[in-house]
C-alpha cells in the first residue's frame, strides 16, 4: 500500500467512526423510548431489559455502518477538497479515481463483513428478540389469560383461577374464581365480578385485585360450619408463580431470522410444494373427467366439490407464492444492503469534492436525506415485491442501481473537472444529435 493510500485512508478513519458513534446513538435512544414504556408496564426486570437492548443492536449495526460510510466519505473527500489537496494530487499527475481506489477496497472489505453479519449474526438475535417481546406480551395478564379463557389454571402456588371472559384492552378480568388451598383445611373459593392481574418480577409474583364479589369458605375445626361473606375489594398476593406463567421461547423463525442457506431451502420446499399440488390437482382432474359419463345429479355435486378444492388449493398456491416472495426478498436484502457500503463510496467522494465542505454538519446532513431516500426506495420495492408487483430482486437492488448510477455520474463529472450541469448538457446534446 503507497503511502497516498494510507494517507486517504487514514482520512477516514475518525469521520467513520465519529459518524458511526451518532448514527447508533440516533438509533440507539429510538429503541429505549420504544422498549421504556414496555419495560416499565410490563415489570421487567434489569437484565431481561439489557438482553433486549443486546438483541435489537444487530439491526441497528447493520444499518448504522452503510450510513457511517456515506458520512465519512463525504467528511474526508469534502475536507480534501476545501484544503486544495485534491488539486494537488491531481496537478502531481494522479487521477481521482486512483484517488478513490483504497476507498473502495476498504468498502468492499466492509461490505463483505457485514454480508456475514447479516446471514450468521442478525438472525439470531432478531430471533432472540423476538422471544423476549413475546414474553413482554404474555407478561401483559389480559394476553397471558387471554387463552385459558374458561379453563380453569392450577398449580399457580397454592391457588387455582378461573377465568370467564378477558378483555385485552382494558385488562380487566370478568367472572373469576379463585380456589385458595394454601390455609389448613378446605379450600376457600372466591368469586368476583371483576377484577385484575398484575404480573411482576418476571412471573414470580402475581397480585389479583378483586372487586363486588363473595367468599367461601369452610371452618377447618368445625367442617359443619360455613362462612360466606362479600367484599368490595380484595387483593390476592401470590408468590413463586413460574410454574403457571414460565418464559416462553419459540423455535419457530420467520423471515429475517434465517440465514440465506435456510431461507433457500425453504425457498426450493415451496416449489416442490406447489408441484405437488399442481399434481394433485390434475389427477382429480384427470378422474373427475374419467367418470364424467356418470351424468345427473351426482355428477354436478362431484362438478361442485371440485370447484371448492380447486380454489382451496389456489389459495394455498398464493400463500405459497406470497411467502417464496418474502424470503426472496429477505435473501438479497441481506446482499444488497451491506453492498450500499460500495455504493455510498461512489457517491459520496464525488458528491463531498463538489460540496467542498470540511464540517460535520453539512456531511451528516447530506448523508441523513440521501440515507432516507434510500431506505425510502426499499421499503417501497419490498412492499411492491411482496404483493407480487416487481421481482423480489429488483426491488431490493434499485436502489443501489440508482445511486450507483447517480455516484458515477458525479464521479466521471469530478475524474473529467467538468461542472455537473454542463457535464448532463453535453449528455443530454450527444444522445439528441445520435437519435434518428
């Protein structure tokens, strides 16, 4: 490596990572106001929290870097440029695209990487938080009971609960009844209109609020005797409750928590899916048309069944091509985005040797509108992919088509010292002189 190469190199080395530091603090403190309020209604504890916050870094990261790039090139080369030091290099004879060159295979480096990240990292820990939210919600009690509805839940310490309606809204509980065995003798059972539950330390303590109900109980030295009395408000304290709400981790993984090997295999088993289907489906058609000299009324129920399984199977054929779909797009999104690193570094030298600027502020801004349109052309190509509208590839590589196409434009115009405009005139002039 020359010693101009390290030189630029070296030029990007703080901008990086000073652009990396605010982009993930810009992140960053989205996801705690986003966690903050889940945190805080649901009693989790501290280290749960801080295993979330670990989990929801990987996606942060792997957006972070690409827009720490674009920050730090435009940075460098803008800097380079307001102190004459590209002119310089360029009157000593060295193009700008030499110029260029250790940047980009820094880039491609950092690409490669990331790629890695996003296929063997990312997945875990988006599956990883994934679980932890879901716990969060079972730990809200409308959700957690929302599923035993009517069903009575035993062995909550020395307590049993039944449920007959939950509203999830409002978490409140209507028609329960609570079995207390935990005193000497016979249980107590109480029976409330209404009520709540709270859930706090993780699950190992539940308090029951309890409101216009009765109870009933047995004297335990005199079983002849029966208490029955009514209350308007009553508070259940019950402790060491895991064996009645436990975490919950699933094994099921969607899509953006599989690597690209497993989201190609499922990929490859919709398409044997669907082949089986498509066979079925001629066989019943094949026998249907085989035993259509039977006629009369048996014939149109048979016509009837077979047009109610064929449209089963044509919506099934649909969910399974929505779902090749999003792991289509899903697999290059894992390429594309990384490689936004390459594409940043075209467009942002040329763009930071025109703007001419050293300061942070104008490098964050620029990169901040370039970043959004970028991450604004995804969405839109993920959302128009998914509904079957574009190629799943297409979408998730226009993007990077456009400005890489826009950071060559700007690069031939800053490699040839001509003014942009009047390098898009002359362009514009030589395709109107060659059209017929």
């Amino acid at each position: 490596m020359t010693a101009l190469s390290k030189y630029v190199l070296r030029q990007h080395a703080s901008p990086f990572l000073f652009g990396l530091a605010l982009i993930l603090f810009i992140l960053i403190l989205d996801v705690i106001l986003q966690m903050m309020d889940q945190v805080l209604s649901k009693g989790l504890g501290f280290g749960l929290a801080a295993e979330l916050f670990l989990y929801n870094l990987a996606w942060i990261i792997a957006l972070a870097v690409p827009m720490a790039v674009l920050v730090s090139v435009l940075m460098a080369f803008g800097r380079l440029a307001a102190d004459n030091e590209i002119l310089a290099v360029k009157s000593s004879g060295i193009s700008f695209v030499r110029l260029l060159l250790p940047v980009l295979i820094a880039a491609a480096g950092l690409t490669v990487l990331m790629i890695i990240f996003n296929d063997r990292v990312l997945p875990d820990w988006n599956h990883q938080a994934r679980n932890i939210l879901a716990n969060l919600k079972r730990r809200k009690a409308a959700v957690v009971l929302k599923q035993k509805e009517g069903v009575f839940i035993r062995d909550i310490n020395s307590h049993s609960l039944l449920v007959q309606r939950v509203d999830e809204r409002s978490n409140k509980l209507y028609g329960i009844t609570l079995y207390d065995s935990g005193r000497k003798g016979f249980p107590t059972a109480l029976h409330a209109a209404e009520g709540e539950l709270e859930i706090f330390e993780e699950g190992r303590y539940l308090r029951l609020t309890l409101r216009d109900g009765e109870f009933h109980r047995i004297d335990a030295d005199d079983p002849q005797q029966f208490v029955l009395g009514t209350f308007e408000k009553q508070v259940v304290h019950i402790e060491d409750a895991e064996r009645g709400f436990k975490d919950y981790r699933s094994a099921y993984r969607n899509d953006r928590e599989m690597d690209v090997a497993d989201m190609y295999a499922t990929v490859e088993k919709t398409h044997v899916d669907e082949a089986r289907a498509f066979a079925r489906m001629d066989s019943t058609l094949e026998a249907f048309m085989v035993d259509a000299h039977v006629g009369g009324e048996e014939m149109g129920a048979r016509a009837e069944e077979l047009v109610r399984r064929f449209d089963r199977q044509w919506r099934m054929q649909e969910n399974r091509e929505r779902t090749r779909k999003s792991y289509l797009v899903e697999i290059h999104k894992k390429f594309s985005i990384p490689t936004a690193c390459l594409v940043f570094v075209l467009l942002g030298a040329p763009l930071g040797a025109l703007v001419r600027s050293s300061g942070a502020a104008v490098s964050v801004a620029i990169s901040l509108v370039f970043f959004l349109t970028y991450w604004m052309f995804l969405i839109a190509g993920e959302k128009l992919a998914d509904r079957g509208f574009i190629a799943p590839m297409l979408a998730m590589w226009a993007p990077n088509l456009f400005f890489g196409g826009l950071g060559l434009a700007l690069l031939r115009a800053v490699a040839e010292d001509r003014p942009l405009l009047g390098w898009l005139q002359s362009a514009f002039r030589r395709s109107v002189q060659s059209a017929p």
